[in-house]
C-alpha cells in the first residue's frame, strides 16, 4: 500500500509518502505547497501519482484556511486518483510523536486547542488545568510556554521536532479509509471572518 498522508491545519505543514508503514519521505513546509511536496516525494521514492493506493489528511483543530486547504487538496487527488480517503485528527497525530505528552495547537486569539477528557476543546491557556510535570507539545504550548511552565508544566526547546505535527503519524494512525467528501474537518468554534461580522 502506498499511501500520501498530508496536514495543513497548523503554521507548518507536514506530508509523508508511507509504503507498507515504512516512511519513503517526509517534508514540512507551508500549507501552500503541500501539493508540491507531495509530488516531491513521489518523485524521491521514483514513484508516480496513479500509483499512490490512498491518501491521508489531518482534520484539525486548526486554522479555518489551512483546513480547507488541505480537504481541498485530498478531495482532488482523491477524485482524480480515484483512491479511498481517511481523516486523522491533528491533536492525535501530534501526541503520537510525543508519547505521554499534551497536545496543544495554537487556535490564535489567545486561545489553545487540546484535549480535555479525551475530547477537543478550544480554551485559553490560563484555563486548562496541568499536572505539575505535564509534557506540553505543539506550537501552542511554544507560544504560550511561559503560561504552561509558570504552572509547572514542560515546554521542550522550540525547535524540537515534537512541536510540529508528521504526517507519518496520520499515516500510522489512519484506520477508516472512504469517500473524501465524507471526510469533516474538526473546527471547534466559527471562522474569525464570521466572528468579526
């Protein structure tokens, strides 16, 4: 099975070209150039479009832009590859590149997107409450670090790779593969252009 595993919903997108859970290659740039990536890695791996067996993409939270974006981009090739489709959620393939640790994406006005009792919820740092030890990743838990380490909490350095979310991960994590219009991504509160009218 070859599969392309893509997520544009944070400040740095991620793809991955994944055979028989073996990653042929990985990139991290834009949201803009995720199709460009992707044909990058085929072409590293000497593989082709119509070769890739199924695709997958991160559902959010998110950025409302970087969200469609990356739906748009699955839903094409899905429709012109003619291949199944699986929705991973941002928040689980971040955790899945840091064991134990709390997941927190930056949601913009001042807020964080993490899970709180096993579900997503979009909160203002100051609210969430942490174990005193508690490994804070994702480039939420970068920008608000001094919230979370104030509580006690673990920021690693901002360059460590556990802050950005990897596709292999969604690609590792993917398990219902379908119909791309069925996949729904996981906004959690209105755009900001909808907020504002």
């Amino acid at each position: 099975m070859l599969t392309l595993a893509f997520d544009t919903a944070t400040s740095v997108a991620t793809a991955a070209l994944v055979r028989d859970g073996e990653v042929l290659g990985e990139r991290a740039s834009r949201a803009v150039r995720v199709l460009e990536d992707a044909d990058a890695l085929l072409r590293e791996a000497g593989a082709q479009q119509r070769e890739l067996d199924r695709l997958v993409v991160g559902t959010g939270p998110g950025s409302f832009t970087g969200l469609r974006m990356g739906l748009a981009a699955a839903r094409g090739l899905a429709f012109a590859l003619d291949v199944p489709v699986a929705g991973v959620s941002t928040l689980d393939a971040l955790a899945a590149g840091a064991p134990g640790a709390l997941a927190v994406v930056d949601a913009g006005r001042r807020e964080v997107f993490v899970r709180v009792s096993g579900e997503p919820v979009c909160v203002a740092p100051r609210k969430l409450e942490l174990e005193p030890g508690t490994l804070c990743v994702g480039d939420g838990a970068v920008r608000y670090r001094e919230v979370f380490e104030e509580r006690g909490a673990e920021v690693p350095p901002d360059d460590d790779e556990r802050h950005r979310p990897r596709a292999r991960f969604h690609a590792a994590l993917a398990t219902e593969f379908g119909p791309a219009d069925e996949i729904e991504p996981l906004y959690l509160r209105i755009p900001d252009a909808e907020q504002k009218a």
